[in-house]
C-alpha cells in the first residue's frame, strides 16, 4: 500500500529565492490566489511575465462598446467559402471597417482580476531586494503554503490557505518586527482582457484595518500589533450576508486541511520510488504536481482555461478543444466527481451550440471553441473552423460513465448531449458519391492549425475520431433503446485514415506533410493512442511516428505533443519510445518548481495546464490499472522501471 502523505510531501515545492516564472498557487478549483515568495502578492511588479492574480471561475467582466452598449456575433462580417455546391459563413477574417465588433467580441467577456493582496513596510511597496533568508514550502497534502523570510532585518512568518468549501483566502502573519511597521494593503483593479487581467488606472486600495469596509465580503480579526489573521471571502454579490462572515483564519485552514487530505486519500496515485531510472523522480514529482495545479484551477463547474485560474490566457476564455487534455484523466484517477461537475456547463450553452450548428445548416448541436461562460464562439482565423472539440463530450462522458455507480442513471441524464452531439457530427459529413463513402472535407481546420480550410480533407485524427465518438454514440443508443440507424448507416460508410507513400498524411489533400507542413501538432500521429482505433495499420502508424519525430519542427511543439506522441508509442507496444518521448526535455516540456508545465519563449503562456493534464492522461494509459506490484505495459522492460506501485488508476477505452 503507497503512504500517500508521505509521498506527496516527498514533493512539496520549496523556494529559497524568488522565482518570477514559479509561483506557488492555492485554491480549491473555482478560486486560486497565485503568490510570490511573501506567500501574498507583495512583489507584484516585479512578476511582470507570470503576473500575480486572484481569479475565479465566476469572476468575469465584460466592457461596453464605443457605443455604450455590447456587440453580438451577426455584427461581425462573415467570411465565405464555397464547397461540395454550398456556401459557408464563418467569423474568420477581421475586415476593414468591422475592425471594432470583431476584437470586442474576442476580448469579451474576459476574466478579471479580483484583488491584489500584499504586505507593505511603514506603509509603502516593498521590493525584492528588501527581502533575505527565503524559504518557502507548499505543502501539498494540506493545502497551506508557508512562507519565512527576513524583511529589513526583521522575521516574517506568513501562513496563506484557501478553504476547500467556498471562495476564501486563510492568512497568517507573525513577525519580530516593531509593531506598525507591517500593513497589509488589498487592492481591487477594475477588469482587463490582458494577461494581467487588471486596469490600476481606477484600483481602490484597503489597509490592514480597512480590510472590513471592502466589498464582496471581505473582513477582518484579530489585528494586533506584528501578528495578525485574517480571512477574505470573496463573492460575485456585493450583499455581504451571502458570504461566510463566521470565517477565520482558523476555519479556513482547517477546511483546507480537510479538503486536500479527501482529495488525496480519495485518488488514484502510483509510487516510483522503487525504480532505478534516475529520471523516476522527476516522473513522479510531475505526476503529484500536475494533480495538484488542476485541482487547484481546473476542477470548477466550466471547463478550464489553458492557463487555469493564474492569468489570462486569450483574454481568459476557454478552449474546449483543451477540456479532455486538461480534465479527462480524472475519471482515470478516481475522481470522476470533479469532471462531472463541468457536464452541466454544456446544457447551458445548449442552444447557443444549436444555432452555431445552424449558422450553417448543420442539424444537432456544433460546440465552439474558444469562449466564455456563454459559450458564444470567438471570431477567429482557427476558432470558428476548428472541429477536433467536437467528440470530446462523448469521450468526457464515456469516461465517466465507465466508473460511475448507477449507469442507466447517468446515460439518461446525458443523453440529449449525446444525441445532439453525435447528430452533428453526422451532418457535418460530406457523402462523396464517387466513392460512397462518407468524408470529412470542411471547409474546416483540423488539429494541426497549419491548413488551408478549403484543402483539408479527411485528416486522420478527426476521422478516426469520428468514428471512435460515433461507435460511442451508438452504444448509448442501442443500450437506452434510442433510434440510431442513421449514425449507423453513417459509420459504416465513413472513409477510412488516408494513407500517401505507406504512411498517415495529416490529410488527404497533403503529400508533403513530413516536408512542408512538420509543424505543430503532429496530429495523424493521435488517430490511435489518444484514442483507439481499429482502422489503423500499427505498421503504417508506427513507421509515421519515426518519421514525424526525425523530421519535424521540436521547437513548435506544444506540452501537450509530447504525452499524446507518449500515448501513440505505447499503444503501439513500444514502451522505450513511450517515456523517452514522455519525459524529454525540451522549451516545451519543462516543468517548473511549481509544477506547471512552461511553455518558454512564450511570454502570453508563462504556464500551460493543458501539458500537465496530457501527462496524466498519458500515465493512465502506461500504468493501465495494474494491481500494487506488477509491472506496466507503458514502461520499458529493462530492470529500470521494476517495482511502480498503482493505486486506483484505471487505463483508457478500449
């Protein structure tokens, strides 16, 4: 049996200087607060490439046009495209003239930055070079970040939490510093769709013994001389009674304490210690942190943004084309509960997901790609166009359903997203008479945004998943007595992965793909490992692989790249290349203190959620389920990788 606690506090980050790319963050998964080394947010000018921020998942903003008033999606001019004898409109071009409506719409709404809390020195900013003797340690496994350090001479011992059951900050402050000399200001910033997400221009500012007179709830105890506690609760109303007023410091901690202990206990978990690879470690440390950050940021009741609840990451908005790289893997780790949370946001945006399908004559519903909590799509050269989102409910709820307790149950309680879903995906094909088969021929993007719309033609990893989420759609059917001969018909006349010159293009229409086009995501490779697919030649597919990692641009692949080019080669059997590609090193697939995955060179991505999500996604797979002491299918078998210990990790569909 794995000693969890003791395993995760193995890998407790710790600081001993200050960090501008690793901040540590708390939080329960709808609300995080990212600090600097003062456990607070003292430093927040000199974080200017991973800014300090108080997010969550309700606090958006959204600011009136010139006009005073807000745009809507028609007001944005169209582009058109002409194929297979019909005419389509996207939001794709931003023309002249339409300059105004098309970046409102991309920039609103945004999430904003709720407050700024940091300490100050005989009541003024203090600086980085003020501040000696740093330690801090997160401690994983209760949630409470501690933090000691020397200001001007002075000891400071700072204790920040957030409570597990609402939206409240926890902190504690002792020091030997005379009393008066220690304040703590929070400021709130008006919203901003920038990384930042906050306009200072109009920022109200609150001292230690104002900190009750804030709105949205936040409050005060125990103020007294060098030593101090306090809570701040923060709400989307200003009606003060709907927050938790009976909160304290003491409270918090202890619901934090509480909370990550459940959460711990409750997952799934695997213990390398015992391997001989020296890079066993750092596998492990990855897989305990990446747990952590999600559930910090990405376990609300909305999918995720790429950069969680840190920073704003394309104005703040959400990539559901993301969802299942950043949450998939906890249906595979236990904790099924928290990605089920998320399901509900789809019928919410039910029909506006409707009438962006029938925008352009589709039937069902077309989920979009990046948006807020509306679901409105972002006009966009790629959003618009994009479709690899669209099986990803059916996965999401495949997953689910597979360790879910009352089956029949949870099946009718998404079956309209199911339907609408799978009904979608029917009509966007194209049937080509000369072949008599069905195609995917667009005018679409796939994943690797590399391609012209109007020449994408039957890309292998859309079309295997095509048909992988309508075999999924199926089964809901015939189990739940539904009529779905249509879907049926559909895929069984789908084409199958095209090949050019024995290997997977990224689409037909592409024979240059490994010259012209070995960049991004390479994306033909994720048609089997991601998802299984009984279409594939494992010859083909294993000799595409090769040739993709020879040839192709490392610099401008994504963190996610390296766990679904991982998942390729162990569905493949080839378990050295599985943790050689897993765990490679590169600008892209680095890991900070903190855990998250950098995405260097990128100054509006200094984190990225989505590599660490991939990556447990990844070790669901390689662990597959197995029991305490056998061995695993996703590692290689050479004596290193003896001994992992699984606990409750389940492997992916088959």
């Amino acid at each position: 049996m794995i000693n969890r606690e003791e395993l995760i506090k193995k890998h407790n980050p710790i600081l001993t200087a200050i960090e501008t790319n690793s901040p540590l963050t708390i939080g329960n998964g709808e609300f995080a607060f990212t600090c600097d080394i003062t456990g607070l947010q003292t430093l927040y000018h000199e974080y200017q490439l991973f800014p300090l921020c108080t997010m969550s998942e309700w606090g958006w903003a959204t600011k009136p046009n010139a006009l005073g008033k807000a745009y809507a999606f028609d007001d944005v001019e169209k582009t058109c495209y002409h194929k297979n004898g019909r005419t389509y409109e996207y939001a794709v071009n931003c023309f002249e003239g339409n300059e105004e409506a098309y970046h409102w719409l991309r920039h609103n709404p945004h999430r904003r930055n709720l407050a700024r809390v940091g300490l100050l020195w005989d009541g003024r900013k203090i600086s980085g070079a003020e501040i000696t003797n740093i330690r801090q340690e997160l401690d994983l496994y209760t949630g409470i970040l501690f933090s000691h350090f020397t200001l001007n001479g002075f000891l400071i011992k700072i204790k920040t939490c957030c409570a597990k059951t609402a939206d409240v900050l926890g902190v504690s402050v002792s020091s030997n510093a005379p009393a008066g000399r220690l304040s703590v200001m929070v400021s709130l910033p008006e919203s901003s769709h920038r990384k930042n997400a906050s306009d200072w221009t109009k920022a109200k500012h609150y001292l230690t013994r104002e900190i009750s007179k804030i709105n949205n709830g936040c409050y005060s105890i125990n103020l007294s001389g060098s030593e101090f506690e306090f809570a701040l609760a923060f709400s989307p109303d200003n009606d003060n009674t709907k927050n938790r007023g009976e909160d304290s410091f003491a409270k918090v901690r202890f619901d934090s304490i509480n909370g990550w202990a459940a959460f711990w206990q409750k997952g799934g978990m695997a213990d390398f210690s015992k391997c001989k690879d020296p890079r066993a470690n750092e596998l492990e440390r990855q897989m305990i942190l990446s747990q952590y950050l999600i559930a910090v940021q990405c376990t609300g009741n909305q999918p995720p943004q790429e950069t969680g609840l840190s920073i704003n990451s394309w104005y703040g908005k959400f990539h559901l084309e993301m969802h299942i790289i950043h949450s998939g893997w906890l249906a595979l780790f236990g904790h099924a509960d928290l990605l089920e949370k998320s399901f509900a946001w789809y019928f919410s945006i039910l029909a506006n997901a409707r009438l962006n399908a029938r925008q352009n004559g589709y039937k069902g519903a077309r989920w979009p790609k990046m948006v807020g909590p509306e679901g409105i799509d972002s006009p966009s050269y790629i959003s618009t166009l994009l479709i690899w989102q669209q099986p990803h409910l059916l996965y999401l709820l495949e997953l689910t359903k597979s360790v879910n307790n009352d089956v029949p149950a949870f099946m009718r309680k998404y079956w309209l997203l199911v339907r609408e879903t799978a009904d979608f995906m029917v009509d966007f094909l194209h049937f080509n008479k000369e072949t008599g088969h069905y195609e995917l021929s667009g005018p679409l993007i796939p994943a690797q945004e590399e391609h012209a719309p109007e020449n994408v033609l039957n890309p292998v990893f859309e079309l295997c998943y095509w048909h992988f989420g309508l075999r999924i759609a199926i089964r809901w059917a015939e189990e739940l007595g539904e009529d779905c001969a249509l879907w049926q018909e559909v895929r069984g006349k789908l084409a199958n992965p095209p090949i050019i010159d024995d290997l997977y293009p990224a689409h037909a229409n592409c024979p240059d793909t490994f010259t012209s086009f070995n960049r991004d995501h390479p994306s033909m490779l994720y048609g089997f490992g991601f998802i299984p697919c009984d279409l594939i030649d494992k010859d083909i597919m294993l000799r595409t692989a090769d040739l993709a990692l020879e040839v192709w641009d490392q610099k401008s692949l994504w963190g996610w790249d390296f766990a679904f080019i991982a998942m390729t080669y162990a569905r493949l059997g080839c378990p050295d290349k599985a943790i050689e590609i897993l765990l490679t090193e590169t600008d892209k697939n680095s890991y900070a203190i903190s855990g998250n995955n950098l995405q260097r060179g990128r100054d509006d991505l200094p984190l990225y959620l989505p590599g660490n999500g991939a990556k447990l996604f990844a070790l669901s797979m390689m662990l597959k389920g197995y029991g305490e002491t056998k061995g695993c299918c996703g590692f290689p078998d050479n004596g290193l990788w003896d001994g992992i210990l699984v606990e409750g990790i389940t492997g992916l569909l088959e």
